[in-house]
C-alpha cells in the first residue's frame, strides 16, 4: 500500500510539472501584448474558461470534498494564479469593450462557482457526494479543454498541413492525459480525474498520429497557403492563445 502511495505522488508530481508547462505556455504570447501594448486580435475566452477549470478542481481536491487530492489542489492552484496575471495583462492593454467583456465573464463565473458551493457544502453531505457532483462538473469543463483541438485536427486533415497544430503541445497534451490518467488509476482510485485526462490522453494521440502522417506533406502546402494566410491566422490566434 505505501509502495502505491509512493508511486502515486510521484506521478502526480510528474503531472505537476507538465501541467505547470502547459500553463506557462502562453507566456511569450502576453510578453508580446506588453511589448506592444495592444491584445490585437487575441481572445481572452479560453482564459477565462480555464479560470473556472481550475477552481473548480481546486475545489474537488479539497478534502472535504474529495480527500487525498493535494496534488490535483497544487497544480490547479498554481494554474489559477497564472490564469488571473494573464487575464490582468489583458485588461490592461485592451479596449474598453474587452474589458467590459472580461468583467462581465468573471463576475458569471464567480457567482456560478460560488452558487455550486454553496448547494456542495450545505445540501451535500459526506464527500462521497459531493465528489459526485463535483467531480462531474469538473469533467465536463475538462473534456470540454481536451476536445478544443478538434477544430485544428480537421483543419490538419483538410490542408494536409501541420502548420497550425504544435507538435511540441500536442506531445505536451499528451503526456499530460497519461500522467493524470495514470495516476487516477493507482489507490485510491479516482474515477472522475480518470475520466476527463483519459479522454484527454486519447486527443492527443490522435494529434500526434495525425502530426506523424502530414508533417512532411504540409512543407509542400505552405506556399499553397500563402494567399490567405491572413485570414487563417487571425482565425487561429485564439487557438494559439490557449496553447
């Protein structure tokens, strides 16, 4: 048993460290609005989608919610704090529209989040339950993150072309879906982080399978792509954003 505990701290140390990168990803991005003082054409929505991920799991790691979870606490925790600097550099360098946009979202969030605790914590008893509820909540804004790229895999089938899909985050996606899968598995077991981050494994084998097969072919697209590369990659900086 102490041998299992062992291997699961380990492995969540692990995930720690990947999810930590995933969440440090955008950094150059905001390093970017800072330098020239404008958000351009980047989106703040998958920030602020991330904002209520991860206080959500937050929220499930704690053990009167769901006992043993420190380290799904830690990571969550940790992406939370980047998720709010970026929201900040956001709204200081975006136009009042963008920034009305960010308040209005947050302040949802907030008494949506504070609306689950408070029917968590005072018509739930036992953690039992309130894992149920918890852990289901936080699955469907975890599948809903993994199942994103779907939208850059058919464009990646459509253009033959890997040119808008990372290789370097889909590895990273990955790795991360088989870390926390890994350590849902090992006791006690835990089915709702299995659930979501399996899902998420799954996404990003399909990344990498679909990189492995067109990532020669899209250096010969490239000048085909040319003529509109503009309108693609004004559609695609929300994307990029998230990574």
């Amino acid at each position: 048993m102490a041998s299992a505990s062992v291997a699961r701290n380990i492995i969540g140390i692990i995930g720690n460290v990947i999810s930590f990168g995933l969440f440090f990803s955008p950094a150059p991005t905001f390093y970017k609005i800072i330098k020239q003082k404008s958000v351009e054409e980047f989106k703040p929505d998958p920030y602020i989608a991330t904002v209520l991920n991860c206080a959500f799991w937050v929220f499930y790691g704690m053990p009167f919610v769901h006992p043993n979870s420190l380290l799904v606490v830690t990571i969550n925790g940790v992406g939370l704090v980047f998720e709010f600097v970026y929201l900040a550099i956001f709204f200081i360098y975006a136009t009042n529209k963008g920034r009305k946009k960010v308040s209005i979202l947050l302040l949802i969030e907030a008494i949506f989040f504070a609306g689950i605790i408070l029917i968590t914590l005072l018509a739930l008893h036992g953690t039992k339950k309130r894992s149920l509820i918890v852990g289901i909540i936080c699955d469907v804004f975890n599948v809903m993150m993994y199942v994103s790229p779907l939208t850059i895999m058919a464009k990646v089938i459509k253009t033959k072309s890997v040119k808008y899909m990372p290789f370097w985050l889909s590895l990273a996606n990955f790795l991360n879906g088989v870390c926390w899968t890994t350590y849902a598995l090992i006791h006690p077991f835990d089915i709702y982080v299995l659930i979501s981050n399996s899902i998420g494994a799954v996404s990003g084998l399909v990344q990498l399978i679909l990189y492995a097969c067109y990532c020669c072919r899209g250096e010969n697209n490239d000048d085909d792509d040319q003529h509109n590369s503009t309108e693609v990659q004004l559609s695609e900086r929300p994307r990029d954003v998230e990574a």
